[in-house]
C-alpha cells in the first residue's frame, strides 16, 4: 500500500479481498460443511489476514486500541472531508475497474435510496465504512477489516478459520476461555470489549448522532458470528435480540450492493448534503 507508514504484514491486496471472500461465504444458505469447503478456497492471502486476526486480537490490544481510538482525539472533520481522506487509501487495486472507497460508500446508500429505505438508513449506508480511515492512522488490515467477535470470553466455533485462535494468548489465560468471561450472562452486547476494527470506530464516532438501529448496523455489521450463525445469544439482551432484523436488513445491502458502474458524485452530493445537515453537525470529532 501507498501509505506514508510503512505497515508490516499487509497480506490483502487490498481491504476489498476480505469483504470479497466474505461476500462469497454467505451466497446463498450454505449448510456447515459448504462453509468448511469454501473457506478452504481462500487464497493464501486472505487465510494469512485471519491467522494475524485471530493471532493478535487479545483482550490487551482491544483495550489499548479502545483508549487510543474510542477516545476521537484525531481532530474535527466534514463527512466529505473523511470520505475525501478514505479515498487517499491507495492500494494495488486497478483504478480503472475498480471502484474508489467513496463509490463504495455511494453503492451502498444508493442501493438503500432506491429500495425506499428511510433517510437515517441511507446516511448509515453511507457512513458505514468511513472507519478504514485507521489504515492510514497506521493500522494494519487485521486491525482495521475481518469478520468481528467478542473478546476476553471463549470463542465461538463459529468465527471463520477458529483453528487459528490456538496461537492467541488468551488462550492461556483462564478466565478468558469461559463461557461468559469476563462478562455477565445477558449483559448486552454493548457492554462486550469487541474485536477492534472499523465498525467499532465509525459507531463510536457517530454515536451522538444516531438511533439505536443505525449505531447496531455501525458497530455490528461484521459480527457475522452473531448477525448471521445466531452465536453469542447467552451475551445478548432484548434490545440486541430487537436489533438484529436491522443488521440483518444492512447486511443485504453491505454485501450484495457492489457493481461495476460509477455513481456519479456530482450529481448525487447536493442530495448528500441535505442528508449529513438533516442529521449530523457541520463537522464531527473523529
Ligand atoms: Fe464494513
Ligand atoms: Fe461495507
């Protein structure tokens, strides 16, 4: 990647190589064993992206991570000018065929404005990827992408290549590899300390701004563990178990609204305007 720092261990070709494979793993209602044979077509690259994950994301980094990030002490910017600031992530993807991280963004609330969906939807669509900005704070893809889970609990089998957590260090400590953890039963998934990456982040961002619906797709939209194999209910409360038939709605569009044709930016940003003034201030703290 073009970045002015130098991040170790890159082995995506670009942050679309994980939302690619996942797109693909959930095609269509595949029964255990179908998810088993796809995920062993995963090309080295992906399978080295989820091993660093699993490998890395201990109680400790989320936390660390959490204090550095949750905390939005790198500055006030415009909601173009953090799609503007995305779109300076430049990697070895084909800019002739292939869409920058604002038609992305732009595929995604379109999609939504021609289904009908309400006008809070549609800005969540749009806002929903705004955190891979933490590439270019330095983060390296396994911190920033990848399918999410709780940590500082046992992990769920039914977190994409678990054979891969047997190099955790929360592994060897005990009162991480219950059932419950560090948690209550039933405690909310907002009181859960979740793998770090860009949902947390743009959900945090955002929190003031938005209803309960557009935060849950924010934060959870890849909690695939949860949203789409049912994991982690003993975690969850009512208003988790209420939420879900949203992320699950945002789900549709998140994986299936990528195309090869360009919106048109200019001639959708008036209508953009309008939606960041109906609901957010002129500029918010990231
Ligand atoms: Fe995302
Ligand atoms: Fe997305």
């Amino acid at each position: 990647m073009s970045q002015s720092v130098v991040v170790p261990n890159q082995p995506l070709k670009d942050l679309d190589q994980w939302d690619d494979f996942v797109e693909g793993r959930y095609k269509e209602g595949k029964s255990e064993e179908e998810f088993r044979v796809y995920d062993a077509t995963a090309t080295p690259g992906v399978a080295e992206f989820y091993r660093l994950n699993h490998e890395n994301m201990t109680v400790d980094y989320v936390l660390a991570k959490e204090e550095e990030y949750f905390t939005l002490r790198k500055g006030q910017k415009t909601i173009w000018e953090a799609a503007d600031f995305l779109n300076t992530l430049v990697d070895d993807s084909d800019p002739d065929t292939d869409l920058t991280q604002i038609e992305h963004l732009l595929q995604t609330s379109e999609a939504m404005r021609r289904d009908g969906q309400p006008r809070w939807m549609i800005l969540t669509g749009f806002l929903h990827d705004l955190g891979k900005c933490l590439c270019l704070y330095g983060e390296p893809q396994w911190g920033v992408v990848g399918d999410t889970f709780p940590v500082g609990c046992a992990w769920s089998n039914d977190i994409v290549f678990p054979k891969y957590f047997a190099k955790n260090p929360d592994r060897s400590v005990a009162a991480y590899q219950t059932k419950y953890g560090i948690y209550e039963p039933n405690c909310g998934l907002d009181k859960l300390h979740m793998s770090f990456g860009h949902d947390g982040y743009i959900a945090k961002v955002m929190e003031p701004y938005v209803r309960d619906e557009s935060r849950y797709m924010l934060r959870y939209h890849s909690f695939y563990p949860w949203h789409k194999h049912g994991a982690y209910d003993h975690l969850c409360n009512d208003q988790d178990r209420s939420m879900l038939e949203w992320v699950l709605k945002f789900n549709q569009y998140d994986l299936y609204s990528k195309g090869h044709t360009k919106p048109d930016l200019a001639q959708l940003k008036p209508y953009y305007d309008d939606l960041f003034a109906e609901f957010l201030p002129p500029t918010v703290a990231w």
